[in-house]
C-alpha cells in the first residue's frame, strides 16, 4: 500500500508543478498571485518573477515525474 501511495503522491506533485511550469489557464499567474499576497513583510523579492516561478516548479515537476517513472519501473 504504500508503494501505491508514494507513486501517486508523486505523480499528482509532479503533474502539479507541471501544470504551474506551463502555466495552463493562467494557473501559474494564479499561484504567483498567492505567494505574493501570503509573503510577510509585503510581498516578495522583485527579481522572483512568475518566469523565475514558472522554472523552479518545471524542475520540480521533472524531478518528482522521473522519481515516480523510476520507482514505479522498480515495482514491476
């Protein structure tokens, strides 16, 4: 069972970030909107654009894909 569940944990994340990364129906603006009206001290750094966003949740999004893809290899 929870080899089930880490491989569905991490596909939803991956596929999460993913959808951020390309920003699919403005859901990436929409999560930048987020960060920044939860950031303390008002708001955020203005180097952290939704681009620089947008690349970090890409990474993220390949990495968790590719450790989902290897461990659900492994089960099989």
């Amino acid at each position: 069972m929870g080899d089930w569940l880490s491989l569905v944990w991490g596909g939803a994340v991956g596929a999460g970030a993913t959808v951020i990364a390309l920003d699919y129906r403005n859901v990436g603006l929409r999560v930048y909107d987020v960060i920044v009206q939860r950031s303390p001290g008002g708001g955020v750094d203005p180097r952290f654009s939704p681009d620089v966003m947008r690349g970090i949740f890409g990474v993220l999004g390949v990495v968790f894909l590719a450790v989902t893809g290897v461990r659900a290899a492994g089960m099989f």
